[in-house]
C-alpha cells in the first residue's frame, strides 16, 4: 500500500489546500449550534433583538462559509482522485505490458483486467472518499464531543460512555471486512475469466448448442461473485445498525438526563437544544466514519492487488556473456524448459542455422513447436542449456534491442477495430512502400478489392475476414517490417496450396537474406528448408533436410506419405 499512497504524495499541495478549506467549512458548522444556544440562554431572555439579528447574521455567515468550503473542498478532492487514478491506471498498464509472460501465466489475464478496472475503481472511491470524509468527519466527532464538555459537561458523559465500543467494532469489522473483500476481488477474476472464455468462442458454442451449458458456467462462477459481496456487504453494513442502536440509546439517557437537570435548574434549555444538535452531528460523523471503513475495507484490498503488480521484480534481466566468433546467426545448445516447472515440455533442443537459412518446425499437437519459438524470441528463459544470436547469449542481449530483430506471425495474434493500413503498420510508422511491400508478399491481393483498400475499416479481431484474409493480413504486418529474423508460428494454416506456394516462393526470392524459422503443419510448407526439426513430446526426435529425414525418421516419413497421398488425390 506504500506505492499506492505514494501517488497522492504527488498532489501533496493540493491535497494540504483543500484539507485546509474542508477544515474551513467543517468548523465553521460546528460553531452554529453553540450560537444558537448562546443566542437562546443569553439574549433571547433579556429581548434583545439588535444582538439577536448580529448573532443570527453571523449564523448565516458560517452556513455561507461551511457550504462554499465544502463545495469548493468536494470538488478539489474528486480532481485529486481522478488525477491519481489516472496515473496509477496508466502505471499498472505500464507494468502490466512489461511483465514477463511467466508472470501473466501466474497472474492469469482475468485477474490483470479486474486489477486495472474494478480494483483502480475502488482505490478512486477509497482516495476520494478519504478527503471528502476522513476530515471531515474526525473533525465533528472531535469537535462536536469537545464542545458537549464545554456546554453541558454532565450530558457529555454520558454521550461518550457508548463511544469506545463503537471504535472497536468498526476497526474490527474493518479488518475482517479487508480479508472478505479479497476474497471478493479473486472471485471477480473468475467471473472475467468465464465471461471472456465464453465471449472469445461465441461462436464455437453456438455451433455445438452448448449456450445452456455456458450459461450454467457463468452463474456458478456469477454466483460465486455474488455470495463473496453478499457476506462483505453484510458484514460491513453491520456497523451502520450497530452504531444506531449504541447512539439512540445514549440520546436517550442525554434526553432523560436532561430533562432532570433543565427540571433542577441545574442547566439551560439552550445548551440542552444546543447539545442535541451537536448529538446529531457526531452520529452523522460515525455515519461517515462506517462508510468509511467500508470504503477503506474495499480500497486496500483492491491496493494490495494493484501493488502486487506494480511491485513485481523484474524476473528476465540481463547477464554479461561475451560474443563467441565465428559462431552460427542462431544456436540452441542443450535448452530445457517447463512451464509448470513440473514436467519437462522442451528436453534437450540443440541445433544451429547461418544467417538467411530456413528452420521449418514440424510435430504432433503438443510437441514443444510454439515453446521453441517463445524461448526464441524470449518471452521466457529456458530452464537449462543456453540460445545464442550471433554467438552471443540471448539473456545478454537488451529486449529492446533483441526485439527489433524479429517480426513474427504467431498462433494467437490478434487484429484490432481499425484500417487495414493501421492493423499492418501496428504503430510503427512504416512508410506506405513497406506496407503495400509487405501485403503484396503475404498475397493479400484481396485488400485492393475491398472498399477504401488500405483504408478500409475491418472489425475487430477480424470477424469480417475469412480465415484466409486475416491470415495474409498477420502475414503482411510480419513482412512489411525489415527483419533480421522472422518467425511464422503456424501462420499459412488456412491458406489455400496455390497461395502457399506463392508465399513460399516470394519469400525465398524477397528475403533470401532473412533467417526465416517457420513452423508448420504441412510438410509441403517446409520441405525446402535447409533445416527441418522434427518435434514430439518436447524432444527433436529428427534433424536435416526432407531427403535426410525422409531416410532416417519414420515419424517424419509417416507424416509426409499421408499428406503427399493426399495432395495426389
């Protein structure tokens, strides 16, 4: 919680300016009781109206007062809060875009979207309510109880006699509410995580009829959502009726006792009118001081979640290797991995590829083909054995130096609401030569026959494309860029033969330069690679070229006489 509060550290001046104005207005409420009894027991009785009208006037100078600081004040706060919601939102983004893909694996994609919306929603309520409240609420408790001992010390007594209780359950049941309300959050991340499952593969569901079974997915987990809430609120919203029925049966005995004492001439009605205003005022205070506890409960639950984010250590970094000359553009020597750290999904990969050759991929679902790529490109370190880039260790390159030397067209890419132009520039700025290059090696020739070509608008993740087109679109961001190693994760899949082949043709002629590692289904979309590695459970149970694999692994061998057989009929 220190980095979230850290944040309003940075409106310091403004925070101290609009708590000097709350202070402002809430004691200049204060005052207006003790002027009504003054008024009341001193000059009512002797008629004096000329002071009566002063003292009235001044009456209405502090509501004045009390209302314009307090607007002034609200408003002041919910610029501050929104400025630091602003700010953390876009910091926990921040973060988020630059955590390690095993730290989204840990963290889950459900529960970072419910940290950056609901959880920075509820920290805005907490920091707003803060300023709005935990001034002036203090303030009135304090001041109203301070000014019952000066106007009726007696009465006073027994109006404070329920107050050590009330405190000490509204901090108990603020603890207690921080643990519900976590518990709250986490469920909340299952919700997310059901409703984006069933969203993402909408349209799976209703082609197997399986809405009735979503459905019943979605309300375990809505319900489960709601059960957490239910008990929090319940818990919390205790303290509401709790503090009540503690202070109407102290405003009762102050009524009784004051009866007696205005009986024995032992006080003035004045004070006595005057007191129960004031009683008025320290019940609505520990109204505030309930919601906020509520308001708090929820708040550093959902701070804690946030800090846990922005407080993540950094779980790549670099280490010194020295460059080795002389060595291959790309080498695996021995590279292990596992993503649960249980069971092994890469088992000693090695294998080396000179600059401009092509790695083709191929194995059974499951084999380890993507996990190789991944560990390529980084998005996670091997467990052991060492990858190397011109020899030198791939953990000693800078990301972002490591990263402008790939494009990739990987599995689960994405295309976003936009013009055909922006989803294949992705924010690069290339010029419009690159793009239309790039389309034009992907065999996008389609983009020209839509309305407004490159300017054309597509929705988003592409569902006004075929499988085909979003493909060549994937395609064409990859090849518009200029770069050193290109990677294609299973990105000809829906491609046609004919369409293949002319990509594969292009490619060879266009980017003879280029280290192309593609990973395919097809043996037809990698048999002229200079190096093929077969795949299966995590292992490369073949290595070299199709002729080579053809003679000395079954498992490729098998694979290529079905698919051949199939070609031919």
């Amino acid at each position: 919680m220190k980095r979230i509060f850290a944040y309003l550290h940075l409106y310091r001046i403004a925070i101290a300016g609009e708590l000097t104005i709350k202070i402002t207005g809430t004691v200049a409420e204060l005052l207006l009781p003790w002027m009504l009894s003054v008024i009341l027991d001193r000059y009512v009785p002797l008629g004096r109206l000329d002071i009566i009208l002063q003292w009235g006037g001044l009456m209405v100078l502090c509501a004045v007062a009390a209302l314009v600081c307090n607007i002034v004040a609200n408003r002041m706060s919910t610029r501050i809060s929104r400025e630091v919601t602003r700010q953390l939102r876009y910091d926990l983004f921040d973060r988020v875009l630059n955590l390690s893909a095993a730290q989204v694996d840990r963290l889950t994609i459900p529960s970072l979207i419910s940290r950056l919306t609901s959880d920075t929603y509820h920290v805005h309520q907490m920091v707003d309510r803060m300023q709005r409240l935990a001034v002036r609420a203090p303030i009135m408790l304090l001041g109203g109880v301070a000014l019952t001992f000066f106007l009726e010390p007696v009465l006073a007594c027994v109006l404070v006699l329920p107050l050590p209780l009330m405190v000490g359950g509204v901090w108990l049941l603020s603890q207690k509410g921080i643990r519900l309300y976590t518990q709250t959050q986490t469920a909340v991340d299952q919700l997310v995580r059901r409703a984006k499952e069933s969203m993402a593969g909408i349209r799976v569901i209703q082609a197997l009829s399986k809405s009735e079974y979503e459905n019943r997915q979605f309300d375990a987990a809505n319900t489960q959502a709601a059960d957490s809430e239910f008990h929090a609120g319940l818990l919390m919203n205790a303290t509401n009726p709790i503090m009540s029925a503690l202070l109407n049966t102290g405003l009762t005995a102050v009524v009784v006792a004051g009866a007696f004492r205005v009986n024995a001439g032992a006080t003035q009605p004045g004070a006595v009118i005057a007191f129960l205003s004031y009683f008025t005022m320290i019940l609505n205070a520990l109204m505030m001081v309930s919601r906020i506890f509520i308001m708090f409960s929820k708040g550093i639950a959902s701070g804690r979640r946030i800090a846990e984010v922005l407080e993540m250590p950094e779980d790549m970094g670099n280490v010194f290797s020295a460059a080795e000359t002389n060595a291959p553009h790309i080498q695996f020597r021995g590279v292990s991995f596992s993503y649960g750290k249980n069971e092994e999904d890469l088992r000693d990969v090695s294998f080396s590829l000179e600059q401009g050759q092509t790695l083709g991929i191929i194995g059974p679902t499951g084999s380890g083909k993507t996990t190789l790529v991944r560990l390529l490109m980084r998005l996670y370190d091997p467990d052991a054995g060492q990858i190397l880039i011109h020899g030198r260790d791939l953990r000693s390159i800078p990301r972002e130096i490591l990263y402008t030397m790939f494009d990739a067209a990987l599995q689960s890419d994405f295309l976003f609401a936009g013009t055909l132009e922006d989803n294949i520039d992705f924010g690069r700025g290339l010029k419009p030569e690159a793009i239309g290059r790039g389309a034009a090696l992907a065999q996008a020739e389609f983009i020209a026959s839509r309305p407004g070509g490159m300017e054309g608008s597509i929705a988003s993740r592409g569902t006004d494309l075929s499988g085909g087109q979003k493909q060549r679109v994937l395609l064409a961001r990859a090849l518009a860029g200029s770069p050193e190693i290109l990677i294609l994760d299973d990105s000809s899949s829906a491609l046609d033969y004919k369409t293949d082949a002319a990509l594969r043709r292009a490619l060879n002629r266009e980017l003879a330069g280029v280290t192309k590692v593609i990973v395919a289904q097809r043996v037809s979309a990698i048999r002229h690679a200079d190096c093929i590695l077969m795949m299966e459970e995590g292992r490369v149970v073949g290595c070299g070229s199709h002729e080579q694999l053809m003679e000395c692994c079954p498992d490729y061998e098998a694979i290529a006489r079905i698919q051949m057989g199939e070609v031919e009929e």
